[in-house]
C-alpha cells in the first residue's frame, strides 16, 4: 500500500543536508460559505527544520490554525478547498499523495496535540485503549503488546500510576493530565515533526508550565521539529527558536525570535508586543492596535492591517505588499518595515 | 456617598461549602465542597483589588457571593456598611445597585434576542427610580457613548458586534445603575489579544471618571498587575497572601505566589534559558477534601510537619512586611531572578 517514495521514515534526518523537514509554499485554503468564499490562507510561507521550534503566532480568524490543519491533511474538503501551495515534507509534495499515503505519514512522521484534550479524546473507550490504538493500527502490533508501551508512553508523560490508570477514561483525569494523554497519543509513534495547536491555552499558568517543560523535554529527546500555534507572546518568548506573524490569513513577519522581541518589523508585530502590560509603565494607559480585526468575508484592500496601522500611506490601502526580505532570515509584509524597525512613523 | 478611600466593601470569614448528596429518593449528604473557606479583605472607594488563582480555587465563587447571587454558608459581607446576608426586600435592593458585574464571556452573557438598548436598559427595569420611564432610551445612548461605542446603534443584536464590542455593550450594562463597585470576572481572557489592551484601558478611564472600585478578578497575571493597586492570591478557597501590587509582584512570600509567578512566560526571550522557574509537581487537589494544615502543602517543596498539622493564618510574618498565609513565608523576587 505504501508509496516507496514516502516510505521516508528510515531515513536519518541529517540526509536533508541544509534543505527543511517541512515547507510549506505559497499555500492557499479557501472554505465555501453561504455568505460567500472565505479565503482563510492567503500564500502562507514557512520553513522548518529538525529539532526546531517554529512559533505561528496570531489571533483568531488569522489562519494560523487551517494552515496546520492543512498540513496534517484533516481539513474536510469540501467545504475547504486548496488552490494553490504546496505543503513538502522531506522533498515530497504531501497535496499531491493518495489518501492511503498520506494517512500513513499522519501520526506516524507528522503528529498533532490538540488544544481541548477532552472533545479530542474519545469518552467512551479508556485512554489505555486510545494510546495501544496508535500501536495496533500502525505497527499492527497485538492488544497485549500494544497496552504494554501504551503504559510506557504514560509513564513518559509522567502521568502518576500509569499502570492503575490506564484503563481510566477521559473524564477522570484532570485537564492537565488529559493533555500529558495527547501528547502520549501524539508522540507514540515518533513523529519528526509535532505541531501542538494552543496546547496549553486551556490550561491554568502552573499546568501550563508543566506541559510546556515536557514538550520542551520530549522535543530534546528526539530532536523532533515543533510547529508551536498560539497567541501568547509569552510562550513564545519561552520556548520559539523563530516566529511566524499571521494577520488576515498571511504572513506579516517572519523571523528568529530574539529579533522580533528586540525590534519587530511590522506594524502589526510591533502593536502587539507593546500592548502587553509592563511594570514600568503601570499606571499609564496601555497601548491599543485601534480598531478590529478583519472580517475574511470583506477583507480590506491592499494591506489586510492597513485600517489599523499607524504607518499606513496611500499605497498601503491599494497594494498588498509583498513579504520583503530583510536579512537572510527575516521578512516583514510591510512597504515601510525601514520606519517600523527605526520607530519612525511616517 | 462616600469619599475617596473611604471603605467601601468588607468581607469577613466568607464561607461556601456547596453539599455533596447521594441517592436519588433520599438524598444524604456525604461532604461539601468547600468553594470559598474564610475569605477577608477590604475594599476602598476607587480602588482596584485584584484576586488571582487557578481555576477551581473559588474565585468565581467568591465573585457571586459579593453579588449576593450566593448565600454564603457563614461570614458577612458588608457593602458600605450594609450587611448583604441580612438585608431583604427594598434594603437588598438598594445595596444589589451599589455593587454589579462584568461577566467573562461576551458571547454568552447577552441575550441574543434582546437588542442592545433593551440588554443595557434592562437593570432600568428593576431599578426604575434610576431613569424614569421616558428618560431610559437617552439613558441608554449615553451609556453607549460612554464605553465607546456608536449610540445609533442602540437597535442592533449582540451578533452585529464583535467580541470587543460586545464586552463594552457588557461593561455599559454594569454602569447603568451607577454602581459604586464592579466585580469584574475575567473580563478580557475571552477576547483577541489586539482587543485585550483596549478593554483594560476602558475599565481604568471609567474608573477614574466614576470614581469606581473594581474587583477584578483574572488569571493573566501581568493584566491583574497593570490594573490592580491591591491583589490577593488564592488557593482553594482561602486567601494565601494579599498586598499591594508590588509587594505581592517584586516581594512574594507564600510558595504558592513565588509558584504561580514564576510560571507565567515572560514576554521577552533575552536570559530564557537562566530565567528562575519553579515548576510544581501535580495538580491541585479537591476542594471536596482539602489537605489538613496548609492546602497548599502537598504541592510545596518547603513543606515540614507543622504545615500538616496546623493551618498557617493570613498575617504578617517576620521580614515580610505584608499578610501571608504560610509557616516559612520568605521574601523573594522570583520574576527578576535568575540563577
């Protein structure tokens, strides 16, 4: 059944030479609506490497979570449709392969943790079930073998008394604990790239500091490459090697994540990392991006931020401005990313 | 009207055990959870406390029972010196005006079927002595204006605004009846982070026009700073620690608050790597059945036998300088260490 040319897991990751993990080009998603075609991802661009951590950063509506859908091959289609991209991992075109193929890469090389662990768990079969479920469909392993490494990957996961809780079901564990059973699901038949989509949003602070040491943990284990989804400038700082900006179903910034942090070069980048509250300026009125984000049925024209950029001239209202190229690994979608990194607004 | 720093609300010993029955026919009850168990602190005109903590730790609860939306089962709260458990009638009325509330989801908490005039006007309903009958509808658009928002579109639905603006269409509806204090719950951790900024800013202008006190309740933890000129931090049901924001922020003396502050990411990747971080091990345990001493001992690295023994109070400890409710309560800048 397999395709040989995906058949690519027994290669080593240093076979790559310089060329990503993962690509994904130029990549288009667009959902039929009754209120008309909403183009969700509009050319998103990204690149990703072993052992690295790419953080895609955006609010909602941004897109950020289709285009990992996208990857993964879950979106429905219809209502999604992909007219243009294409998504490589290891050098093969993963929109181009047959549904079997690419069945075969999910879970297997390209695995995914979830945000809400309790609608993506199955209530009525026990978690032990739905870990030795990974083992048995893909490795063909027996019941017996297979509940043996679901124990061990809970063990892994650090979930206490793996062995008298794998026959527990989902609702009697505890939020953070659920998810530590994604990831035990996710990571079970060691994939090289995870993507872990707002994996700790629903999380409280101290569960989500736990969570996030483990994925950090289990990524340095076996140089997995993470493609991290949120909107939590903090957990990004933490973890990021390097950022990806959505707004309005593109790219606005791309960039290693101390760059971004020290001097963002969009208007949109630069908004967002100084509404966030700091001690020094307590007091004093936080900093606001004015107005809304875009609606995707009625996008603006030229620029999706354009109505709420303090940068904005003439142009920016009619031409959608490319992803410039700053330095070999930075870009900002911005005509005036020269103002912006220099603070000077025009 | 009182002045400002004048008291305004006080809370002594509030408790909520919420019953644990079994059996359908008969029920009996079998223990209670215990939601809120001996909450003090005070409240000053135009002052903002903010009450952070996880999720299951009471502070929802403690937000309903300030509403009078909750009989507590012991305690008192009194607003402006009017005790809220024994006021009733035209009393329980007048005190229910003073004190209203923001709530968390602007996606839930409007009725869909109400326009925006009716939603905003409708604390008109039961309080008519506020706005006479012919008076609302200008009422209403003043309040409009006030949060920032487009008085002609007094008819539209809550579907017709976005989850910002239907916040403010919130936080209007909390103003009508003029209140002196806001329980805010979670007001901005359902909205976009570009929106979040705007929200907060609104909250402190109204404040500082109406001379209003918020409680504000909220689990991101650099908001609840910006915001708050006092916070109390809370662990299943009981105050851990309570000072002013920079006491609790740069000098944390409980565990739990050292905890809690160094899980929060920070958002700068200078110095990840050296940056101090305490991680717990385990999740919180059940209210229904609280540790015995302090609740946060089988969670804490500092833990010995007194603190399963006797219950550390909510008081000042030696070279803390503000109450903390631990037996080893130890100063300690968490968020600018390193090491």
């Amino acid at each position: 059944m397999k395709n040989p040319s995906v058949d690519t897991h027994l290669l080593p990751a240093d076979n790559l030479g310089t060329a990503p993990l993962l690509a994904v080009d130029n990549l288009h998603v667009e959902f039929k609506t009754r209120q008309g075609l909403v183009r969700a991802v509009n050319g998103v661009s990204y690149a990703l490497h072993a052992g690295e951590t790419l953080a895609v950063l955006g609010e909602s509506g941004s897109g950020k979570s289709v285009t990992a859908q996208a990857i993964m091959g879950i979106l429905d289609m219809p209502p999604a449709n992909i007219p243009k991209g294409e998504i490589r991992f290891r050098g093969t075109d993963l929109l181009k392969l047959s549904d079997n193929a690419r069945s075969q890469i999910r879970g297997q090389q390209i695995a995914m943790v979830f945000q809400d662990a309790l609608s993506a768990l199955n209530p009525v079969f026990t978690v032990g079930w739905q870990i030795a479920e990974m083992f048995r469909v893909h490795r063909g392993m027996s019941k017996k073998a297979a509940y043996a490494k679901a124990i061990e990957l809970m063990d892994r996961v650090r979930i206490p008394a793996a062995r008298q809780r794998v026959n527990d079901y989902p609702h009697q564990f505890s939020g953070g604990m659920r998810q530590r059973i994604m990831i035990a699901m996710s990571i079970a038949l060691d994939p090289e790239v995870l993507i872990a989509d707002e994996p700790t949003t629903a999380l409280d602070v101290t569960v989500q500091a736990q969570i996030m040491e483990l994925l950090a943990e289990l990524q340095r284990d076996s140089n997995m490459a993470m493609i991290l989804i949120t909107h939590d400038l903090g957990v990004v700082a933490d973890v990021a090697d390097k950022i990806a900006v959505m707004y309005g179903g593109r790219i606005v910034e791309n960039a290693p994540v101390h760059d971004v942090y020290k001097n963002p070069a969009h208007p949109y980048t630069k908004g967002l990392l100084e509404s966030i509250p700091r001690v020094d300026l307590k007091g004093q009125e936080l900093y606001a991006i004015k107005g809304l984000p875009p609606n995707l049925l009625d996008m603006p024209t030229g620029c999706a931020f354009h109505p709420r950029c303090p940068y904005r001239q003439d142009d920016c209202v009619t031409d959608v401005p490319p992803l410039h190229e700053i330095s070999g690994t930075r870009s900002s979608a911005c005509h005036y990313w020269r103002e912006v990194l220099d603070g000077v607004q025009g | 009207m009182a002045s400002k720093g004048e008291l305004i609300l006080e809370v002594r010993d509030l408790v909520k055990h919420f019953p644990l029955t079994q059996g359908i026919v008969v029920k009996r009850q079998i223990g209670s959870i215990k939601a809120v168990d001996g909450v003090s602190f005070d409240l000053h005109r135009g002052e903002t406390l903010g009450i952070v903590g996880e999720s299951g730790c009471g502070k929802s609860t403690l937000a309903k029972l300030l509403m009078a939306l909750e009989t507590p089962t012991s305690g008192s709260v009194r607003v402006a010196g009017k005790d809220l458990a024994t006021a009733k009638g035209a009393d329980l009325k007048r005190i229910r005006r003073n004190i209203q509330m923001v709530m968390q989801d602007p996606y839930t908490s409007l009725n869909p079927r109400m326009t925006v005039g009716d939603i905003v006007g409708e604390p008109f309903e039961i309080h008519a002595e506020v706005a006479p009958k012919g008076d609302r509808r200008k009422k209403v658009q003043d309040l409009l204006e006030v949060v920032g928002l487009n008085p002609d579109h007094i008819n539209r639905y809550p579907h017709q605004f976005s989850g910002g603006q239907r916040q403010r269409i919130g936080i209007a509806r909390g103003l009508a009846l003029q209140p002196e204090i806001i329980v805010c719950d979670e007001p901005v951790s359902a909205l976009d982070v570009s929106i979040q900024a705007q929200v907060i800013n609104l909250l402190e202008r109204l404040q500082d026009e109406f001379g209003l006190a918020y409680i504000f309740i909220a689990h991101d933890l650099s908001v609840v700073r910006h915001i708050s000129d006092r916070v109390a931090v809370m662990y299943l049901g009981k105050v851990v620690e309570i000072g002013k924001d920079t006491e609790i922020y740069d000098r944390p003396s409980h565990p739990y608050t050292q905890a809690l502050l160094s899980a929060v990411p920070v958002p700068d990747p200078e110095g990840r790597e050296s940056r101090e971080r305490i991680i717990l091990q385990g999740d919180p345990p059940s209210p229904a059945n609280p540790p015995s001493g302090c609740r946060f001992r089988t969670r804490c690295w500092k833990a010995q036998e007194i603190c399963a023994q006797e219950e550390p109070l909510l008081q000042i400890r030696p070279g803390v300088g503000h109450p903390s409710a631990c037996h080893f309560a130890e100063a300690h800048d968490v968020v600018h260490a390193t090491g």
